[in-house]
C-alpha cells in the first residue's frame, strides 16, 4: 500500500486514504452521509487506518467515491502543556482535502477543551455536524492550456478579492455575481485590460473559516487570511457550492486566453485555528507539535498576529506547503504565489530569520514551482520579521520601502533622495542579491490600509464598524486629508484629492520594477477610511461600479499611463540603470549635485531617463518652474493635472525650455 501521495484519492475500487500524524495512537477515517438540515441527521461510518508509516497513517476503503463527506477522528494524549491535544470527539479536516464542504455552526462544539484551554480537560461535544467537513474528489491533472508567460519586465498587477470585485457589477448576471464565473465574465476582463492589468493576484481564494474571535462575534474573515484547507478552493466563491473546483478552473482558463496571469495569495504561516484557546477543526487535532510553532507549556509562538504560527521546520509542514502549491499549478494552472508574512517561512520554530531556511528553499529549487512568479510579503508580526531585501535571488517582494516613499513624498514629507531610489528600481536593496528591477513590487496601496481615495481623503483611520472600538488597523498611514476629513463639497479640496491620487498612480506605473494597483483604486474606491476592512463582507469592501465623472476619469487615466508604460521598454526595463544613463536634473536648469539629496524641503525631482524620457514630479503647493537642458528638444505626452491624462497642450518644447509644473503633478516628456 503507498503511503503518498497524502490526501484522499479515488481510485476504481475506492479511495486511498492517507494522513500525517506522529503522535495519534489511532487514527480513523470517519465516512458521512445524510443532512443535519431540514430535521435529518448526519450517519458516520468510521474505518480505522491500520497502516502506520514514516509518520503516516493510510489505508485504502473500497466502495468509497467522489463525492463521499469524510474527516478523521485521531486517538492519542491529551496534553495541553506538552502541545498534545488529541480528541475523538472532534471530526478533522483532511489538510489535503481537495474540496471542503460546510461551515462551522457551533463554536462550543468546534474547541477541544472544556473549561479552559491548558486545563488538561478535553471536550466531550461530538463536533460532528457543527464543522466543515472534507469531500472525496477526483482531481483532474490533465494538461492545462499553455500559460500565458508575461515577462516580469512587462507584468502590471491589480489586487483583486474574487467576491468583491464583481458582487455590485451591473454587467454581471446576478447569479454570478461575487464568484468566480463573476470574474470570468466578458465585461470583467474587458475592464481589467483597458487599465494594463497583466496578473491578477486574488486574495486568498483556499478554504477558509473565520478565528474563533470573529466567530464569537458572528462576523468572517471577509479577506479570507484564515485557512482552513490549503488545497481546496473556497466554496463560497462559487456560483454553485459543491461545484467550486470547476469554477475556479474555469476562471483561470478564461482569464489565460485574455492573456491575464493568475496570482495567489497564500498564506502558509498560520490557519484558522487560533492559540490554544481557539477550535479544533484539523492541524491541532491531528498533531499540533508536528504543525504549529509551540512556545513554552505547549502555547502557541504567535508571530504572525493570528494566535498560532505554522511551523516553517516541521518536515509535515514544508511537505504541506510545497504540496498544496504545486497542486494549484498542476490542478489549475495558476501562474504565482504571493506569500502571506512570508518571513515566517525563514523563520523554523519562530526563531531567526534566514534566507536559506528549509521552507524556503524547498519551494525555491522546486521543478514547478521554480517557473512560477514567487512573491513574497517580506515581514511579520514582529521587528524581527520586517525583511525588505532579504529574501533569496527567486523572490520578488513587496516592497514596503516603496509605498513609504511614495506616500511621504506627496504629502510633503522627506525630501527627494529615498523616492529617487524608488523611482528607478530599489537596485540598493535589490542589485547585490543577483535580483533584476522587477523583484520589486511597488505598490502605494493594498488590501490591508486606505484605498487610494481614503489615502488623499483621511488622516486618521475610521474603524468603528470593525467592532474593535477602532484598535485594530495601523496608525502609521502616512496620508492626508487637504483640508477636510472624509467627504466633502468643497470643489478645491476635491480637485486636490484628485489630483495627488493621480499623480501617485502615475508615479506608481512609470517607476521601475513591478507595479500592483490595488483593485478599485482605478474606480475611485473608497472604504469610508477604514484601513482594515478584513471583517466587512458588505458594500464598504465591494466595488462599486457607478460610473461617475471621477470614476470614468481615474480608469481612462490609469488606463493611459499603463499604455506608455507597455509601450516604452525604458518604461519597462530588465536591467538596472548603468552609470550615464540616468541624469538626476536640478529645476533651475543643471544637473543635481551631492548637497541637493540632503535638502529636507525640496518637493521636486526631475528625471531623465536612458536620454529618452524626462519624468517630472512637483509636490509643492505652489506652482514652480523647470528648465530642460539644453540639449534635447521634447515633446509633452503625459500631464497629470488633466482628468485623463492628456496634455493640454502638446506644442514641441524647445531645448533649454522652461516649463510650468502645477501643484501635486507629474508630467512625462519624450526627447525629440
């Protein structure tokens, strides 16, 4: 009998099942039918898996199906303060589940104590019935249609959660609307490629199941950071729940003939389990030493903020892990992952952080994986954590110091000299590592924090619907209000808001590396200044696809800056700038010297680029002058000030000319 690959697999005359657990004493494979819905009742045949094998507990059972509701009941000791916490009373998630049905009804029946969580007393309370349950599935590894390829140089990602991109759309049938058929549909992926999008990274789309505080509150983990099942689609995305693996295969298959990469946001750091005083749904119950990083008297290590922490040098874990990614590859066809605290991957049993950790090698020597775009999130919950350029030559990163620039700069805050590097590539964080401009993801928004809108429109956070008394979510926004706090009539305040919003994305779209918009930000998307919308599955998360002056005005200009972008391979460039190749230019008409980076209060860089491109960008309130050397005539392509984008006035500038930058604007000019 094979002991892997580990999961349920049907074959002819039934189903091979297979688990890993190093501590259980028993394990059986409980088999369920019938409905606890409607009056019925939920029948369980369980089979005990005899086989035991380099920590793995396997068997085959004949007769069983696709289809077929299963979970695992593990017998073994119970001892919080040595992190044991076996308990048949609780039904398991197979953690290679390639399909999981239900949710959890009943968080009393969901935990395994009873009384207090380290008090050695285990809870009684079948949770059958009262928690998500895997299903037995056929996965189909047919050969996927080819990918689509884009080069890192040209890709241009949108930050996209399946169910709120279209849950409002107009164009969308109703049924579809929030699913992934959703953002399969025509109308969807016409707008995505008028805007330049490339990739789409989609928030977590593996089962998921909300933290036991959210559950005590009735609420859900609406960005889906909460796994519960690493291989399996989340079924409330589908039109059709219990249909979800051909959906979702669905959406990647019409997305790849748009030419439009698949991206997804994993998060192999922590589940949905909570610390020791959260539920027992699957990892803590099968063998939660061999899963989670435990600190001293068998707690939870907490560095990921959630309550418990994924083990990075557990063997099961980094098989978990590399198994459940090359599944989305082989099963699906998606094209990348972006690695949620993906520090925590560098970090085995919680401790110091390395590059060279065995996680992350294993996935960055991986044949499949290897041709993927990997990305990480290059920090934690802690100092410790916070990586930015620390990550191995496979990885791109998200990259934090970007987004801080950008935010000072056109709030008027820091100078000039962290932007520049920014602008053209990060190569002081990048370059010595071996790594090319696009490991650099620049971004200036993202799901976690302000939208664009939000970022020109509040100050503080406002995140009172949270139910949190507004003490979740960051205070280091780096934002501002121009003159008002939230909405406002006032003409001049809202032409401002507009104007900094456009000339971030423009600065986002023409720096070097790879840019990601966070979806909506080209809607004019606000979240009502909620910075950390992860619990709000309702209209302050979804987009909104009213169309406005504002809205039409901020997707045609995203939509032209994106198009200089893909047309211009300076604009795009693979290699790091070279000596010569970039002239850093001085307002008053001459090249910047050594003291100029040093000047606190200077609120304009100019830029040219491979002697091709001049990129100007004015902070200042105040409308300032700029003389162009005096050596290259130009020609205006881009002005920031207008709704989309165009000059107002495209009559050739001479060499030596001098030029009028407006308050909060970015202006790009082709040499002649």
């Amino acid at each position: 009998m094979p002991v892997f690959p580990l999961g349920a697999h049907p074959d002819d005359h039934g189903t091979r099942f297979a688990v890993a657990t190093t501590s259980a004493e028993t394990v059986e494979v409980c088999l369920v039918d019938g409905s606890d819905t409607d009056g019925g009742q939920l029948t369980e045949r369980r089979v005990e898996l005899r086989e035991h094998t380099f920590g793995v507990w396997h068997g085959h059972v004949p007769g069983v199906r696709p289809g077929q509701r299963y979970g695992y009941r593990v017998h073994g000791e119970y001892r919080p303060f040595r992190g044991l916490r076996a308990n048949p009373h609780k039904i398991l998630v197979d953690p290679y589940a390639a399909r999981i049905t239900g949710t959890v009804a009943d968080l009393l029946a969901a935990r395994g104590w009873d009384g207090d969580p380290m008090s050695g007393r285990s809870s009684t309370v079948d949770s059958l019935g009262s928690v998500p349950l895997s299903v037995v599935t056929a996965t189909d590894l047919a050969p996927r249609p080819t990918r689509p390829e884009v080069p890192w140089s040209e890709t241009v990602i949108s930050e996209i959660h399946v169910r709120g991109w279209t849950k409002l759309h107009p164009e969308v049938p109703e049924a579809h609307r929030g699913t992934y058929l959703g953002l399969a549909h025509p109308a969807v992926i016409a707008q995505l490629q008028r805007t330049g999008v490339t990739a789409v990274e989609l928030l977590p789309v593996q089962a998921n199941a909300p933290e036991p505080p959210l559950l005590e509150r009735g609420a859900s983990n609406y960005w889906g950071y909460a796994t519960l099942g690493f291989l399996a689609p989340h079924a409330g995305y589908a039109s059709d729940p219990g249909n979800e693996v051909a959906e979702f295969r669905y959406l990647v298959d019409t997305l790849h003939a748009a030419g439009i990469e698949v991206i997804l946001d994993i998060v192999p750091n922590h589940t949905c389990e909570g610390g020791v005083g959260g539920t027992t749904l699957s990892y803590r119950g099968l063998d939660a030493p061999a899963y989670y990083s435990l600190g001293g008297s068998g707690h939870d290590a907490d560095i990921t903020g959630t309550g418990n922490t994924l083990d990075a040098g557990s063997p099961t874990v980094i098989r978990l892990v590399c198994d459940a990614m090359r599944h989305w590859v082989h099963a699906y066809g998606v094209d990348g992952f972006r690695i949620d605290l993906a520090s925590v991957l560098g970090r085995p049993r919680s401790g110091p952080f390395s590059p060279d950790s065995a996680l992350l090698t294993a996935i960055a020597q991986d044949p499949t994986l290897s041709t993927t775009k990997l990305i990480a999130e290059p920090w934690d919950a802690t100092g410790e954590g916070y990586r930015v350029g620390g990550f191995g030559v496979a990885w791109s990163e998200w990259n934090g110091r970007y987004r801080d620039a950008v935010r000072d700069f056109w709030r008027g805050h820091g100078g000039v000299a962290e932007l520049a590097s920014r602008l053209t590539g990060s190569s002081d964080i990048y370059r010595l590592s071996g790594r090319r401009p696009w490991a650099s993801v620049n971004f200036v928004t993202a799901h976690d924090g302000f939208t664009l809108r939000d970022l020109v429109s509040y100050e503080r956070k406002h995140n009172e619907g949270n139910g949190e008394n507004n003490r979740d979510g960051t205070d280091d926004n780096r934002s501002q209000n121009h003159g008002a706090e939230g909405p406002t009539d006032d003409a001049g305040i809202r032409a401002a808001r507009q104007a900094t919003a456009r000339a971030m994305m423009a600065t986002l779209l023409l720096s070097i590396g790879t840019p990601m918009i966070t979806g909506g930000d080209e809607r004019w998307r606000t979240q009502g200044g909620n910075n950390n919308a992860y619990c709000r599955d309702d209209e302050t998360s979804w987009v909104d696809w009213t169309a406005t002056d504002e809205t039409t005005a901020m997707e045609a200009f995203t939509g032209r800056v994106a198009a200089l972008r893909r047309e211009s391979p300076v604009l795009h460039r693979d290699q790091f700038y070279v000596d010569g190749e970039v002239l850093w230019w001085d307002p008053s008409g001459r090249p910047m010297e050594a003291g100029d980076w040093h000047d606190g209060g200077r609120r304009t860089l100019v830029v040219l680029l491979a002697d091709y491109w001049l990129l100007a960008l004015h902070a200042g309130d105040e409308p300032t002058d700029c003389v162009l050397p005096s050596d290259h005539g130009f020609d205006p392509v881009l002005d920031s000030t207008t709704p989309d984008g165009t000059p107002a006035d495209t009559t050739p500038l001479d060499a030596g000319a001098t030029v009028v930058l407006p308050p909060r604007s970015v202006r790009l000019l082709r040499s002649r």
